[in-house]
C-alpha cells in the first residue's frame, strides 16, 4: 500500500512538474512575441482541462495606455462564425428550420434563392460573394432592408454547390434567418441559448450604442505604424463577425461545445466537425487545416483591421489554445507557435532581424521551385510565392519576410555549393522544403 502511495505521488509530482516546465516555455515564447514584435492581446493554452498558461499583454486604448488584462473583451471577427453554426444547428435540433431548407424559404426573391441550402452557406459552397464591407464601414444611415436589397444586386461567383468560396454574405445571411425563425435578435439568441449556457457571461454581440465594460479598442497597421480603426457598422456586421469575448469564456466555450453536450447533441457536432469541401469547411469552423502539425485539430482564425484572433482545438491531445489581438498581431503564427511548444517541438524564440546589404547576384542560385514554394527574382529584389512578398536579406543565405517577420528562410547548400533546399522557419517551427526545381 505503501509503495503505490509512493507511485501516485510521484505520478503526480511528474505532472505537475511538465505542466510548470511546460507553463514556462509558453510564457517565454510569449514574452518575447511581446518585447520583439509587440503583441498586444491575451493568450490562454489549456491542456487535459488544466489551464497551463494565461496572461495579458499590451495596451487596450494605447492613447491613454490602459494596459490589457486576462478579462479584456476582444472583438472575435471570423471565429464569430461558429456562434453561427452552433445557432443554426440547435434550431435544427428544435426542428425550427433545416439544413436542406432553401435560401428563398426565408428571403423569397433571392436571385437563385432556391438553389442555394442553408447547409451550403455554412460550408461556403453557395456561390456567394465574399463581404459587403464596402457597405457597413462607410454607411450610418443602413437598414436590414436596403443591406439585403443590395445583397440580391451582387452577382453569385458560381452556380451554388459546385465549387467553394469564402462569404461573409453567406454567414451574414444565416445570421438573419436566425432572427427570423427564433423571433429574437441575434444577440438576444446567443445570449440565451449560447452564453448564458456555457457560462460566458464577459461575451456578447458588438452593437453600435452599447458601452461594453473592458472592451479593447482596435488598431490597424499601415506601414508599420498603428492607426486606430475606421468607423464599422456594428448592427450589420454580424453573423459572420461581431462577436467579442475573453480567453477565459472562450476555454468555457471550448469545453461546453468540445467537451459537452451543453450546446450541441452528439449528432449535431459529428454534422459541424465534418470536412465538406476540398477547403477543409466544417460549419464555423476548418477541420484539420494545413497548419495542424499532424495532429487532429479543428480551427478557425479571424482578422479585420486590428481584430486578429485564433481559435484552435486539438481535439486527440486535448489541447485549446486561444489568442486574441487588438493590434494586428499575427495571432494565428503565435497559436501555431504555442501548439509546437505543446507537441514537444524545437520552437525558436522570435528575435529582431536586421536587414543587411549583400551582393544580390547570389539570388540566381536561389530562384526556383522548393517543393510548393517558388521564389523568384525581380529588379535585385528577391520575391516569395509571388511579387507580392519581397524577401530581405540578414546574411547572405537566410532571409525574413518583408510583410511577417515570424517567418524566416534560410537556403542550404551541399558540400558542392549547390543550393538544395530550403528551410523555413514558421513563427519558430522548423520546415524543410527540397529545391525541385531550379538552377
């Protein structure tokens, strides 16, 4: 009896002692996202149900530098859309609407309302255009019936279901039936049947007269300089954004919509957790994105203006890592961060890079195709993907990015001097890419 004491202690003694190696090297990594490249935001990584790492950081209004705490309320952009998804499907449950139910069931003169399926809005496969932005930054004097009578103008981008395309409209859309069908608003819904559930009571829906207790402002870069944000329309830029919350309520959302049957049937989430498209589009959500790290994970990042935001659940290992941005900060490189830290990963700490005059007539030997990378080269300038992203060099063989400097790369010769791969390192996270094509 004794001996097994020992054991669950010393069980016990080890776990504790991961957590707190493993709590540190997360608050390492951040504290240095936040000293190099000026994070500002919240941070929360959680582990079988244990929080291993929260903290705040930066500035909520930077004119009168009120600084950012665990419960700041952040504006969420696209990872908004799975509060969507979630509505729509407990309406399903409640056999208010279905899945299957035509667009024009609720809007009868949308141009090929018909066509278009509640379930291809939320899986962007109705052929919708992407936002109406043009509308809800600019415009005070908006109304729900002049917003959808300029919807009906905007020409579909393809015949619905047969291709994939990212809609704010879509989700904007479904935010409205869900108005229509419940005959509460859309905050007035999430409140009751989302938030108050799971216990989120820091979280809500962003209006334009409201005053929100500890809400962050938000700032956009342009030219490396933080401007505050242009005017938005709150009362129409819903369903596919406009929820705000904290980290804290989104580990509760982690757990009651992940972890639970609180908000969804077993059923319903089998249903939103599918992969629908070549895109990975579940409902509200990206199953098993690119940047998964060979571990199931199911995703969604956000970003408009200063609203930079990622969501990220690794559904086998248990983990949840949440980042929230009021600065632009590239949240999901920083979650891609975190989650190698988790996974046990080499994680290079961020640094600032400096950019160093070499003779440019090395990038000859760089030019070519790595794999599903290409650089080029333009005008002495050497080019990234496309012309868009130009490479700077710190050495003459390793670069940063001019547009992330969470990305660097590095080409690598063979004993012959020959140039051979390419290795990137991705918010510290190492990958390696064959030169396969090339001089």
């Amino acid at each position: 009896m004794k001996s097994r004491l020992t054991l669950i202690a010393l069980l016990v003694f080890t776990f504790v002692y991961s957590q707190k190696e493993l709590s540190t090297k997360l608050e390492q990594y951040m504290d240095t996202q936040f000293a190099i490249n000026d994070f500002s935001g919240t941070v929360l990584v959680s582990k079988n149900d244990s929080v291993v790492f929260k903290k705040a950081y930066g500035f909520a209004n930077y004119e009168w530098k009120v600084k950012n705490t665990i419960d700041s309320k952040f504006s969420l952009a696209s990872v908004s859309k799975q509060f969507t998804a979630v509505a729509i499907l407990q309406l399903a449950e409640n056999k208010k609407l279905s899945l299957q139910d035509p667009l024009n069931k609720y809007f009868a003169d949308f141009p090929k309302g018909d066509k278009i399926t509640l379930k291809m809005m939320l899986t962007h496969n109705s052929g919708l255009q992407m936002d109406f932005d043009e509308l809800y930054l600019s415009k005070t004097n908006l109304d729900k019936d002049s917003v959808y009578t300029y919807l009906t103008k905007k020409p579909l981008l393809f015949e619905p279901g047969t291709s994939t395309a990212y809609s704010n409209i879509g989700y904007y859309l479904l935010g409205r039936i869900i108005e229509k069908v419940s005959g509460q608003s859309y905050s007035e819904f999430l409140k009751e049947n989302i938030f108050n559930k799971a216990k989120m009571y820091n979280s809500g829906v962003s209006n334009n007269d409201v005053i929100v207790d500890k809400m962050t402002q938000l700032y956009y870069l342009d030219n490396y300089k933080l401007n505050k944000n242009p005017y938005i329309n709150w009362n129409f830029n819903l369903g596919h954004d406009g929820v705000y919350s904290t980290v804290e309520d989104l580990n509760l959302w982690n757990k009651a919509l992940f972890d639970s049957q609180i908000l969804l049937s077993e059923a319903s989430k089998k249903e939103m957790f599918t992969s629908y498209n070549k895109q990975n589009f579940g409902f509200g959500v990206v199953i098993n994105p690119f940047y998964n790290q060979n571990h199931q994970l199911i995703a969604h990042d956000g970003g408009f203006f200063g609203a930079m935001t990622s969501l990220n659940k690794f559904t086998e290992d248990h983990v949840f890592i949440t980042v929230l941005s009021n600065n632009q900060s590239k949240s999901y490189y920083i979650a891609y961060g975190l989650a190698g830290i988790c996974f046990g990963k080499e994680v290079e700490l961020p640094y600032k890079h400096i950019q160093k005059v070499i003779d440019t007539q090395v990038y000859n030997q760089y030019i070519g195709d790595y794999e599903n990378i290409k650089i080029l080269t333009k005008d002495n300038k050497l080019y990234y993907v496309d012309y868009n992203i130009e490479l700077l060099p710190e050495s003459e063989t390793k670069f940063f990015r001019s547009d992330n400097h969470n990305t660097t790369l590095q080409f690598i010769k063979n004993k012959k001097g020959k140039i051979i791969l390419l290795e990137i390192k991705k918010a510290g996270i190492k990958e390696t890419k064959n030169k396969t094509k090339g001089v």
